[in-house]
C-alpha cells in the first residue's frame, strides 16, 4: 500500500507524465497514435520505440499504473511519448477532430455484467468518439482475451455497418503476428501464460 502511494506521487513529477486534461487537442503532434486503457504502458513504449517519428500517448484512468511505463520511458530517454491519467469519456476534448491516426485498445476491462455495457471501450459511445477522433481512413485495433468481448465488439461493429480488415482469434498464431501486434502487454503475458488465445481485430470507420 506504502509502495502504491509512493508512486501515485511520483507520477505527476516524471517528465513525461500528464494528469488531467492537458489543452493540447490540434497540437500533440502527428502522426499521433493513442493506447487506451494502457495500464503499465509497456505496449506504447514499444510502440514509441517502432514509431519515433509518430507521437504516441498511452492513457488509463489510473495514473498508479502508468508509473512502470513513464519511468521505463524516461529511462530509455524516449522524447516522443506520453503518459496521460485520464478517462476516454474525455477523449473528445483532448483531441480535434481527426487527429489521431490509430487508436490501441489492449485487454479493455471486459465490464460483463448487463448494466455495466456502456463503459466496454468499444460500446457505441466510445465508437462515435473514436470515429470523430480519428482521421480518414485511421485505425483501430483492439486485443482481448476475453471472447464475449470480442463478439459484443463484432456484433457492434456490425450494426454501425463497420467490417473489420483484420479478425482473427488466435493472433499469436496468425499471419498478423508482428513487432507491433506481437508485443505483449503486461496482462497479455498472463493470459499467454495460462494458455488462453489472443483475440485480435482491426477496423477503420
Ligand atoms: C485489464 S487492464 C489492461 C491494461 C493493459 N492494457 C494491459 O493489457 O496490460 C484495463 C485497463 O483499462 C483501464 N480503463 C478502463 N476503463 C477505462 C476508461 N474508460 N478510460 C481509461 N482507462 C480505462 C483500467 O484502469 C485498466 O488499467
């Protein structure tokens, strides 16, 4: 708890880190590509490391969890990441319209009881936000272990008349496998462990 409470502290003084809701929407930078729900935020240093051209910026509601991945960032010296404690319910205000290029959503809370469905991160709340968010023709692509997630996902995207470009139920043994796809998030590492197959989709608007 003592150690919990140390880094929730520290946070906000690491360089890199951001709470709240910064004023920079139209200015973070392009190509922009966003992780949501980051937790650790392993995931988007290594995107950071793939792109360092592109800005990425890895958001979770719980700054505490975002430490691991600022510091590790600071550490690499990486100039061209983020570390943002905020909800998506924000995401309209942190970004102009058509900003970001691609979008990350990595092992989303599944929220499997009934009354909960509006927090999925792929309800269609979330989807209006994305899509207005995103550029033309930008992505988004999501991974989950949870397979009621990922058909509530499918069934969703099917009703707004969204059809995916990449589906796939097994991404560790698929043609998708790669540097980007393939790098294990915190909880993927996990699942992986206890054998469970990694769902993986993709889709634009
Ligand atoms: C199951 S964890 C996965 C963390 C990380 N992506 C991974 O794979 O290791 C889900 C994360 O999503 C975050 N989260 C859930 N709902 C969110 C929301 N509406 N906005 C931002 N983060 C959210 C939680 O705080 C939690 O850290």
């Amino acid at each position: 708890m003592r150690d919990k409470r140390l880094k929730k502290e520290a946070f906000p003084k690491l360089a890199l880190a951001l709470v709240g809701n910064p004023h920079l929407a139209g200015n973070w930078g392009r190509p922009l590509i966003i992780e949501i729900g980051a937790g650790k935020g392993f995931f988007s240093v290594n995107l950071a490391q793939l792109y360092p051209h592109a800005t990425v910026l890895a958001l979770d509601a719980k700054p505490p969890r975002l430490w691991y991945g600022a510091t590790l960032a600071e550490n690499l010296k990486l100039d061209n990441i983020r570390f943002i404690a905020q909800d998506a319910v924000m995401l309209e205000e942190m970004f102009a319209p058509e900003e970001v290029d691609k979008i990350w959503i990595t092992f989303p809370d599944p929220y499997p009881k009934k009354r909960h469905i509006r927090r999925r991160l792929t309800a269609p709340s979330f989807l209006q936000s994305y899509r207005k968010i995103l550029k033309p023709l930008g992505e988004v692509h999501l991974k989950t272990d949870n397979e009621a997630f990922f058909d509530y996902t499918l069934e969703v995207l099917r009703l707004e008349g969204v059809t995916p470009f990449i589906v796939t139920r097994d991404l560790h043994a698929s043609e998708f496998l790669n540097e980007e796809t393939g790098f294990k998030t915190s909880y993927e590492e996990t699942f992986v462990g206890q054998g469970l197959k990694i769902h993986y989709l993709a889709f634009r608007f």
